[in-house]
C-alpha cells in the first residue's frame, strides 16, 4: 500500500509590546494581552528572576496589587516564584522540575499563563519548563535586560546546558507574547547594559547597514546610557530579528543559522570561561573575530574592518580575552572544538557567517585554522592598545 501523506500547516502569530510601568495599575498592556486569550480570568503563574527583585525591591508586590486591580482578567494563583537567574540557572533541570511542580500544584493549564520575568537565561528555562509542562503551556516573556529584549526573548527558541555545551536540550515554541518594559533597564549593572548592544551590532553587521551607520552615530549616547537611544535601537534590532523569523527557517531544519554570526566562539567562551564571561561580552569577541577573519582571508575591506572594530570598542565591548588562545587543535579544551559543536548542534554541514561588507553577510562552510590564529593574534594587538590602523 502507498504511504498516507501528511502535510500539517501551523500559524503562529504573537506580538512584541514595548511599554513602560508595566505593573501600574493604569497600564492596560499586560491585562489586555491575557484578555486576548478569550473567557476570563486566566490563571497565572509568576516566575521572576532573583536579581530583578533585588533591584526592583517592591516588584512582587507591584504584581500582586495589579492583579488585584485586573482582576476579572487575572487569577494570580500563587506569590510570584522567585529563582536565580543567570547562565547557572540553565545547567541543570532543578528550576525546571520547581515550576512544573507550581504548574501541578496551582492546576495551571494549556489554557492558563507563565509569565517569565527576567533575562534572556531564566527566559530560556522559564521557556522550557513551560512548553514542556502539559504539551506547552502559554507564555508570556517580560525580558528585563538589553539583550533579552533586542534578541533572545523576542524569539522562539526555549534551551537549558547539558554535558558543557550551550543549550543542548531545548524546544522551539513561540511565546504567547513578550512584553519589553524599558523602565527595567534602568536599574542594569554597566557591564550588562554594554553587552547587549552586541547583539543589535550583530543583526546590523548582517542585515542593514544603515543601522550599523546608526549605531555607529550614537555609540556614545549608548556608552552613557541614553535611555531613549537604547529604546530605538532595542525596537529595530528586534525588528530585525523577528524579521529573520518570520521569512527564513524559524525551527532551523536546515544547516544554516545566519543570526548566529560570531557565535561559534562565543558560545564555546562562555563555557571557557565558566561563564565569566557574559553573553554579549562573549558575542563582541566572535563578531570581532569572524569580522578580523573575514578581512585576513580577502572578503571584507580594511576600511570596514576597522568601523567594526572601532565601533565595539567605543561602546566598551571586549574584542578580545586570552581564552581565545586555549588549546592548540580541536580537543574539548580550546576554542576550535567550538567549530565542530556549532556543527553538531545543527547538524548537516558546518555552516559559519562571514562578512563581505558591512550589511551583507555570505555563507562559508570551512574555516582556515591559520587565518583563525591570525585573527587572534591581531585581536590581541588591538586589545593591547595599538593603533587601530595596525597592519594586519
């Protein structure tokens, strides 16, 4: 008998809301979004980062009170669930097996909402416990840093670590919808409001190079926290990002993953560095390795090699750290064995991003050790303070 075919068509459909005070009683964002969802009131679980809590310090009662206010819209079931939140929180499945407990425990069903509340990691878990809990539960992301708003919380992509390496255990599930309050910036350590312009420099440097001219235009507004310019370019780099979503290869089945320029590196440096080293930190050191790369190896002109350049060091993006110099060949140890789990993660052949001008990327599918070494070599110039017209 011939096969039976099956052809499945899903539409997924979720915005991203840019507001402010969002847990004032008088802003209407977060209420009209459960509302959407139909019969009311929804019930809710709250899982909030530790840290935002510690700089918010009246955040869980702000929620409490606006649930209050909206009440025939929401039904908070429980205090809000405070949990650590950084990169450690993504190394086992602790806080994963806490929330579907909460999910049990308060009857929070495929109709119901988790509202993750904190940075692109806890995002990432809060995800994966949700879309794993009853075959996928509604969520709604609030991204509390730069980066989770311009980049990993606009997304569809949920992840924890596992055996060393960067979200090996993940889901594709688009969010419900993800609400971006900027007023959660304020409070952000410099070190994590730097880093998450990387990510905004890296969708420029592939997509649009008018954005790049932009970023480039108000580098030291950015460098001095201008709350307004942070604002215009978090909401294009999102843009951009759900752009990329929507017209290319939303669940990566194919070999390529062009957002991920400069992250073959970055990825296996978090990890060198026990993560240290912050994720858009460690984003600025591939984009300016790949981009060193892509001069030594004839693709991209010595004129835009150095705006690039220049451009991270103005915003006070790190180019270079000595663990790019661990280990010698492809052993678990060094930088290159990042090549081939870039490769695994995906599978099919191994597909990186370069440059052949600023807004314009190309595809290669083999990387020079040499040139690589190279490339290296001159981050470590540059990093040293040499001029930045040095002969490469």
């Amino acid at each position: 008998m011939d096969a039976i075919q099956q052809i499945v068509r899903v539409e997924f459909r979720y915005g991203v809301h840019f507001t402010r005070g969002l847990f004032e009683p008088g802003n209407m964002v977060l209420r009209d979004v459960i509302a959407s969802a139909g019969a009311a009131p929804r019930r809710v679980l709250f899982v909030v980062e530790e840290a935002v809590c510690t700089n918010e310090s009246h955040l869980s009662q702000q929620i409490e009170t606006y649930c209050r206010a909206h009440a025939a819209a929401i039904e908070m079931v429980t205090a809000p669930m405070v949990v650590p939140g950084g990169e450690a929180v993504k190394n086992s499945s602790r806080y994963v097996d806490l929330i579907r407990e909460m999910v049990n425990t308060h009857r929070i069903c495929r109709h119901s909402f988790v509202i993750a509340i904190g940075g692109g990691a806890l995002l990432d878990m809060a995800g994966f416990a949700a879309a794993t809990s009853h075959r996928g539960l509604r969520l709604i992301r609030v991204p509390t840093t730069v980066l989770a708003q311009n980049d990993s919380g606009v997304g569809v992509k949920n992840s924890l670590n596992l055996f060393g390496k960067k979200n090996f255990i993940g889901t594709f599930t688009p969010p419900f919808a993800v609400i971006n309050d900027i007023d959660f910036l304020k409070s952000l350590p410099d070190r994590e409001w730097r880093s998450g312009v990387a990510e905004a420099v890296k969708v420029a440097l592939i997509k649009d190079a008018k954005f790049f001219e932009y970023i480039e235009s108000v580098a030291s507004a950015l460098a001095n926290r201008d709350m307004d310019v942070m604002q215009r370019v978090i909401y294009r780099c999102a843009e951009l990002h759900l752009q990329h979503i929507a017209g290319s290869d939303p669940f990566e089945t194919g070999s390529s993953r062009p957002l991920d320029f400069g992250h073959w590196a970055a990825h296996k440096l978090e990890q060198l560095t026990e993560y240290r080293l912050r994720h858009g930190e460690a984003v600025a050191v591939g984009i300016a390795l790949d981009t060193t790369y892509s001069h030594l190896c004839g693709k991209l002109s010595k004129a835009e090699w150095l705006r690039i350049m220049n451009l991270l060091m103005e915003l006070g993006l790190p180019v270079y750290v000595p663990e790019l110099e661990t280990g010698d060949d492809f052993e678990s140890g060094s930088l290159l064995s990042g090549l081939a789990e870039f490769r695994e993660h995906l599978g099919g052949e191994l597909t990186i991003m370069l440059l052949e001008r600023i807004g314009c990327g190309v595809e290669v599918h083999e990387m020079d050790r040499g040139i690589i070494r190279r490339s290296i070599a001159t981050l470590r110039r540059l990093e040293c303070a040499l001029p930045a017209d040095c002969a490469v």
